[in-house]
C-alpha cells in the first residue's frame, strides 16, 4: 500500500455470500496487491466484523510493536485480541473468504451489508445494521457531527 493513493471507504453495499462463504468487495474498495494477506477481520464487540485494510493494518502494527515483552497486560490483552483476528486478500473477482466464526459472531448467514467508515469498513448482517442505519432510524447526523467534534 506504500505509496499508493489512500483508499477511502464510503458508502454502504449489500451482497450475498457464496456457496464457500466468499463476499465480494465493492471494486471501489480494493486496489492493486488485494490477492495477499492484506486485509485484517476483527469481531467488532457490537456485533459485526471490523476490516482494517494495509494502511490500518500498518499503523496498528506500530503501535502494537512498541509494547514492552515484559508488560504482562499488553501481552495478554494482544493474545486475547489477535487470537480472534483473521487476515484475507480479494480474489480475480473481488471475493475475500470470511471465517466461520467471524460470520456466526455478526449473525451473518447469507447476506451481508458491507459499511463504509472512511479509513475502514465493518460487514453486518442486515438485521443488525438496520437498526442503526441513519436511513431507516432517521437519526439526525447533524448533531451525532457535534458530538463526536466533526
């Protein structure tokens, strides 16, 4: 990803999961070197799966490298934390494999809704996502802005 345009992750798609468990990634979404490992899946404790794509993934790494060996909190929080994290890359045809236990976590059986957050994207099951869905709740984005200090 060095070097490369920073991808922005907008938007909100819906696609259906395949007979192998595969999704596809908007094309917008992915870039050159998407066949490697480069994509990181976490469970996200909301109950959907959070996607860190390489430059995310490499400002994690930073920070994750710089805790100490002998801090026995970091170390276990990091085992705790990436014994559930799964790495991916896209296809020829923009499909990326989702782990079992990532799917059953965001209650994900057969459709997806894939949900852009700018520097990432998380992936609902639709159930989920339509209770928060600013379309559906008609929740007003101008004051949620000023909350968070945008």
């Amino acid at each position: 990803m060095n070097g490369q345009v920073k991808p922005y992750y907008v938007g909100s798609f819906r696609h259906n999961l395949d007979a192998k468990n595969r999704l596809t990634i908007p094309s917008k979404w992915r870039f050159a070197g998407d066949d490697g490992d480069v994509y990181l899946a976490l469970p996200d404790p909301a109950g959907h799966i959070t996607v860190l794509p390489p430059l995310e993934v490499d400002k994690l790494y930073e920070r994750v490298s710089q805790k100490l060996l002998s801090d026995g909190a970091a170390q276990a929080f990091l085992s705790k934390f990436f014994s559930q994290a799964h790495t991916f890359g896209c296809d020829r045809q923009g499909r990326v494999g989702l782990a079992v236990e990532l799917l059953a976590h965001a209650g994900i059986e057969r459709e997806a809704v894939l949900v852009g957050t700018m520097t990432k994207f998380s992936i609902w099951s639709p159930d989920r996502w339509t209770t928060i869905d600013p379309r559906a709740s008609g929740e007003d984005l101008g004051g949620s802005m000023k909350e968070i200090g945008l």
